[in-house]
C-alpha cells in the first residue's frame, strides 16, 4: 500500500528542500513500521514544490526504501512540463501513477483540476506519451484514474465507469502495451437516416432541394432520398409515437464492415439487436452514447453486400447541385458530452480538432468536430443545454456540399424551399472584416449565405434551411483548403433559429 504525501500549498510553508527530506524521512520510518509505503506527489499549485522532477529531488535527497515518487498526468501536462523526464527517475521508485486528461482551458490550475478533468482521451492533453514514458522508466506499480468533474459527478455511475474502462482500453493500445482490433477508418458518409412519425414535411423540403425519393425498402417503411452522392434515408416507422423528424442513425462507409464491429465491441460498444429477414443485407450495427445508430456497411463495393440492394429502385437521380454529405452536426445530452468525444475517437478511429465555445441564447457551449481526413466523414458534437437551462434539445443538422452555393441557392429558392433567413447587419458586418469581388457581397446578402475565411485564406461559404421537427440542412461550399466548420457564424445562425422558432410559437 502506498499512500500519497502533497507538497504544501500552505503560504507558510518553509522552502527547503533538506528540511522536506528529513521530515518525509521520518514519516517513511513510521509508514514502514505498518508495512506503509509513501509516495511524495507534486501540486501544480504547491507553494514550493510543483513540478514531478523538484518532487524526485526531494525523494532521492531523502534516500528511504519506503519513500517514492507519485506522478500526476494532470499536475505534470498543466503546467507544461516535459514529461520525457521521467524516464530518469529509477522504476522501483515510481510508487503510484494517476492518470487524467482534461480540455485546454486558459484558467487557474487548481480550479481547472478540481472541475475539469476527464478521462484519457476526452481531453487535449497527451496522457499516452506520458505513460510510455513512465513504462520506458521501468515501472509496473499500479495506476488509477483520477477524475475531478462536475458533470462525471451528476452523470449515471454505471455509464461513467464503463467510459472509464473504455478510456483505459484505447489507452493501452496507444502505449503499445495491449493491442486492440485495429481500427477501419471509415472513408465517408453512406447515408443519414432521419426518423418521423410526419413524413411529408421533410418530404416537401427534401424535394425542394433537389433530393428524388428513388426507391423503398423491401420490408420496411423506410424510403431513400438522393441527390449525387448524397443520400437521406426517411424513416416512418415510429408513425405510431408520433415522433418529430429527427436524426437518428447514421451509416459509415467501410472497407471492412464486421473489422469495424469487431473493434467497436471490443471497446464496449453496445451491439444492437438485429432486427432482419432473409432478404435484408447483413448490417452490422452499434450505439452511440447518445443513442444514434451507428451502421457500418458499403455502398457498390463488388467484393461486399451492398446495403442498397435492400431497396426497390422506383425512380432515378436527377440532377445535382449537392455532391455528398459534407459533415453531421449532433448534439448531445449535456452528461454525455466527454463519452461521445471518446467514443468518436476510439470506437470510429475519428481525430478530434479543438473544443471551441460557441454562444446562443442560452450563453456559451461546448462543440467539437471530429474527422477522418479530407475526404472521409466529419462529425460536429455540440452540447445540448442543461435541465437547469430549460432542457430544450438543439436541432441536428446534415450539411451537404455543393460545388457553387450561388447557384444551388437560387434553384432552392425557386423551389419554394425554406431557408433560414439572416440578420442583415451580418453582411454589414463582413463588409467591414473582409474584401469581396465586386458584386459578391451583395449576392450573399440577397440569398443569405454566410462567410468565413481562414488564416491560411481557404474560404467557406454556408447557409442553412428552416427547421423540421429537431432537423434542418445546411449547405457548405469549402475552396483553398477550408477544413472548419464556419463557427464565426453559428451565434448568427443560432439567433436566426430562435428567431424562427419565436414566429412558429406566435402563428
């Protein structure tokens, strides 16, 4: 057993280390007595002694068998330390490790630790390195996850712990200590499939953007809608629970459909119940933490069942202004933020980009894109609000790309589609930040596309349609190299969105 000693933060502390090491010496005499062994830990905030390698110092000055060192991924990675010093410390005399990520915040550390950490994986730090290190130094004493988190706090205890284990899993596989089923990136979107008891609003839209209803399951009430690439499955089948159009599964291309069930079950992922004849193409399945359905199948592949032969083709694509689908936009429970970001990462082989904070009317929140590469999937997580902020659900999107917004917007328009309509101080806005070609600017403030522009100059431009139920569309337009997601923008399309719902309350 190894108990852990802090450094003092106590503004009385002496500093001296000499003094340090005797009393943790007599301290290590008294431990030993009851077969006690300690372990001398590092704040990042103590008064003297914050970093790992001043705590080793201590150790090592003090020279007891019973006295060793515990480190702190948090208290190390926090402060910025190199943690490539670990491996100078002797192993035998690594007694303890605690391992934590947490999100890169700009804050008081101590505030920071005792609110914001999570598990490895959910965070910014890079808590595998730093076990590699601790590993090459020769230690193979025991670890704990040691998390400090509001919402972990509140959130169910089973789920947490399963997300914990999970954690553990992908994190041993990135230290090279135990291999896992290798991860099948998925290489695109096949489908979204959206889920309504009212079929024909987000019918009348769909068409309206161009989308043709090409065919219907042979055993199902599910029907696919196509433009290009890009395909909408809407699913009826909750006609009797009277249930508001909503995102609801989503389908992963893959080259190797049961590789990739096999590396989400062997990261805890639950499977879901089969639900199949004779006739349907095999499709693996699983859920995700905020209950989407998960789909990894293949599209056209001659070495592999397609999942499109389980629909009767009635009609042909017509011609398009959408291509594919560019990026999904889920919200999710405010509990299950940090287990989704993990889940992402781990289970579909996704990278995280930064967490930004974008604001609306309930104030700031918490979003996150996740993707493949340049060309594969892309998923935005954004936090729905909390009970305590009214509990209402932000809308999901599915944002398609098209290759000219300006045209595709006046078809869509001509269509009678309904599009978000925009501030018109927005566009005063971008005149003052930014230079346009002649006339561009007044086309984006008659149609409603907004802009964005990054540092390296790649461009974005996006607008968005009316909601349907918990759904709307979006449409992007991404030139130079544009890898965001226009976030400059989502405080004007979140008020325009409020604004919308505020007029429907009123009719």
């Amino acid at each position: 057993m190894s108990p852990s000693s802090h450094s003092s933060v106590s503004p009385q502390a002496v500093d001296d280390d000499a003094l340090a090491a005797e009393q943790l010496s007599r301290l290590a005499d008294l431990a030993r007595e009851s077969g006690i062994r300690v372990a001398y830990e590092a704040l990042a905030w103590g008064q003297h002694v914050s970093t790992f390698d001043h705590a080793c110092r201590v150790v090592e000055a003090a020279g007891h068998p019973a006295l060793g060192t515990c480190l702190d991924s948090f208290h190390i990675l926090s402060r910025g330390s190199a943690p490539k010093g670990i491996e100078d410390i002797p192993g035998e005399k690594i007694f303890f490790l605690h391992l934590a990520d947490a999100p890169l915040m700009a804050m008081d550390v101590l505030q920071w630790s005792r609110h914001y950490r999570c598990f490895p994986g959910q965070g910014g730090f890079d808590v595998a390195g730093l076990l590699r290190h601790v590993l090459n130094a020769g230690c193979d004493g025991p670890l704990s996850l040691e998390v400090f988190n509001d919402v972990f706090r509140q959130a169910d205890a089973g789920r947490t712990a399963l997300d914990g284990l999970r954690s553990l899993l992908a994190l041993e596989e990135s230290a090279d200590v135990s291999p896992l089923p290798a991860p099948v990136t998925p290489s695109g979107i096949a489908f979204a499939e959206l889920a309504t008891s009212d079929p024909e609003p987000v019918g009348e839209l769909l068409t309206a953007l161009g989308f043709t209803r090409t065919g219907r399951h042979h055993g199902k009430p599910v029907d696919p809608w196509e433009q290009g690439e890009a395909r909408v499955l809407v699913n009826t089948g909750a006609a009797d629970r009277r249930t508001d159009t909503t995102l609801a599964a989503v389908g992963l291309e893959t080259a190797d459909p049961t590789a990739s069930a096999r590396r989400a079950e062997s990261l805890l992922a639950p499977a879901l119940p089969k639900r199949r004849t004779a006739r349907d193409v095999p499709l693996e399945s699983i859920a995700a933490p905020d209950g989407t359905e998960v789909l990894f199948c293949a599209t056209g592949r001659p070495e592999l069942p397609s999942w499109t032969h389980d629909f009767a083709r009635t009609a042909e694509r017509g011609p398009a202004d959408v291509m594919a689908i560019d990026h999904l936009a889920l919200t999710q429970p405010w509990h299950h933020f940090d287990e989704s970001v993990l889940f992402h990462r781990t289970v579909l082989g996704l990278s995280p980009h930064d967490t930004v904070e974008l604001a609306d009317p309930y104030g700031l929140f918490p979003s996150r894109a996740l993707s493949a590469s340049s060309q594969g999937p892309r998923v935005v997580l954004n936090l729905a609000p909390s009970p305590e902020e009214g509990g209402e659900t932000r809308a999901r999107h599915v944002a398609f790309g098209v290759d000219d917004i300006v045209a595709a917007v006046r078809r869509f328009r001509a269509a009678g589609a309904g599009l978000l309509r925009v501030p018109a101080n927005y566009h005063d806005d971008l005149e003052a930040r930014y230079e346009f070609a002649e006339g561009e600017l007044e086309t984006c403030r008659e149609l409603g596309i907004l802009y964005d522009r990054d540092e390296r100059g790649g461009e974005f431009r996006h607008c968005y349609t009316e909601t349907v139920g918990h759904v709307f569309f979006e449409f992007v337009q991404r030139s130079g190299g544009y890898s965001g997601f226009g976030a400059a923008n989502a405080p004007i399309r979140l008020a325009a969105q409020r604004r919308q719902e505020f007029a429907k309350r009123r009719r």
